[in-house]
C-alpha cells in the first residue's frame, strides 16, 4: 500500500468534482472509483457509463468556463470550472489528470499522484 502526501481537503475536492459530474451524465447504468498504486504513483479512477465525451471536443475539458453541453438546450447544470479546477489541484499535488472516453458507452477520468510506500 501506499499514501499521498497533499491537502486533504483538496483532493477530497477533486474526487467529489469527479464523482459529481459522473453522476451527473449517467442517468442509468454504473459508476466505479477506484485506487490503486502502481510504481511510486496512486492511481485514482472515476469510470461511468453515461453519455461519453466525443473526442472533437476533449480538447475543452479542463478550460475554465467551457462546457461540452452548452447553448439553449443545454441539460446538464455547472459553471464549467470543476475540471479545469480539479486539473489545476491535481497538478499542484505533482500529479496528473487524464481522460479517455466513448460517446454512449462512457468515460474514465484518472488522476495520478506522487506516492509513497508505507513503513
């Protein structure tokens, strides 16, 4: 096993984000998080099996106050800053964030952080 050195509350802050917009864009189906550690990193996972992000408009993602579901019949609420937030916490940790998604299957966002072996 291992743990993460950081802000507790933060990254409490980017998990919940994670798991908030999961909920968000599965209206049915599953939603897994998981950890794990692999070499000297924590891999955390949030996976859904909502609607899934096309891959022509990933590149937005983490931009402040872009949503990928926006204009007049937008259904899902936000302000657009979660992930660009949860990105910036993430990486001020030494971590990273990444997603890999398939539009009407789902989405898995990642986070990696630095880790360290307990004694």
């Amino acid at each position: 096993t291992g743990t993460v050195i950081g802000d507790k509350r933060r990254l409490e802050q980017v998990i919940l984000n994670l798991m908030s917009n999961a909920i968000k864009f599965t209206e049915s189906g599953s939603i897994t998080v998981s950890s794990s550690r692999m070499d000297e990193k924590v891999r955390i996972a949030v996976r859904d099996t909502g609607i899934g992000i096309e891959s022509g408009k990933m590149h937005i993602l983490f931009r402040p106050f872009h949503q990928i579901d926006s204009g007049t019949t937008r259904k899902h609420e936000g302000t657009g800053l979660g992930l660009s937030i949860s990105k910036k916490l993430v990486e001020l940790h030494g971590g990273s964030i990444t997603v890999s998604s398939t539009p009407g299957e789902g989405s898995e966002f990642v986070v990696w952080l630095p880790g360290e072996e307990r004694t």
